[in-house]
C-alpha cells in the first residue's frame, strides 16, 4: 500500500498518490475549517479561540472523511477503522491545520467581521493551498511508510 492505492489513477506513482491522498485529507479538513471559522467569526471569537474552534471542527471533520470510507469499503468497526487511520490522519491534519490557520491568520481572515466580508474569504482562499502544500510532503512520507493508509 505504500506507493499505490487501489483506487489511484496512476498505480506505482507516489507523487500523484500522495497527492491524491493530501486532496481527501484537504476536503474533510476544509470542510470543518470553515465551518468553525464561520461560527467563530459569527460569535466575535478573538483568534486563538478560532484557531482551536476551527482545528477542532477540521479534525472531526477529518477523521469523520478518513473513517467512514474504511469501515465502509473494507467492513471495519469504528475502533478497527480508527486503529488504521488515527496516526496518518492525526499527523496530516495536524500539518495542514498549522499551515492553514497561519494563512489565513496573515492574510487577514481571522480579523473579518462577517463570514460575508472580503477579508473572511481572502483568508480561506489563501489557507486551503497552503495547507494543501504543507501537507503534500508529510503524505508522500506516510504513504511511504506504510503510516497512512489511502481510503
């Protein structure tokens, strides 16, 4: 499983498999990222309440995209689907939630005052390929390691 994954357009290719396995993990955390960031700007949270709001949501979120299909392709139970899982999705979400939270933090989106400002959706625009960057490499090292598994 490390450099090919049955589903993978390109078998045997790690740079795209990586890439491919960075893309779902990016859609579950993008998903929960901004949704806590939206209920936090709403609310009026200062940045650090954010930042752990929107990490906090990116990983359920995350965890949630990385479980579902492993207990459902593969018949795992939630706690076999977790044991394979945790470590790949704990350590790529982790990357990624650093890089995107940092993103949008300079580029301003922490500091909205409305999920409909300019600034909010600078500050997702610039986060999502940031963290899509940071946690390419970190991928393409797990699936090299057998430490994260595609699903």
């Amino acid at each position: 499983m490390s450099e090919t994954c049955e589903h993978s357009t390109h078998p045997g290719n790690p740079f795209v498999t990586s890439a491919q396995a960075t893309m779902h993990c990016l859609t579950g955390c993008v998903i929960g990222e901004v949704a806590g960031l939206m209920i936090a700007t709403t609310l009026g949270f200062a940045v650090w309440p954010t930042v752990i709001l929107a990490t906090s949501c990116a990983y359920l979120s995350g965890f949630t995209l990385g479980l579902l299909p492993v207990m459902r392709d593969q018949g795992k139970s939630f706690a076999e689907a977790l044991r394979l899982i945790w470590i790949g999705e704990a350590v790529s979400i982790g990357v990624m939630e650093v890089a995107m939270n940092f993103a949008d933090f300079a580029a301003g989106g922490m500091d909205a005052t409305s999920v409909l400002s300019t600034p909010f959706w600078i500050g997702v625009a610039v986060a999502v390929p940031a963290g899509f960057v940071a946690a390419w490499p970190v991928n393409w090292w797990l699936l090299k390691r057998d430490l994260k598994a595609c699903h």
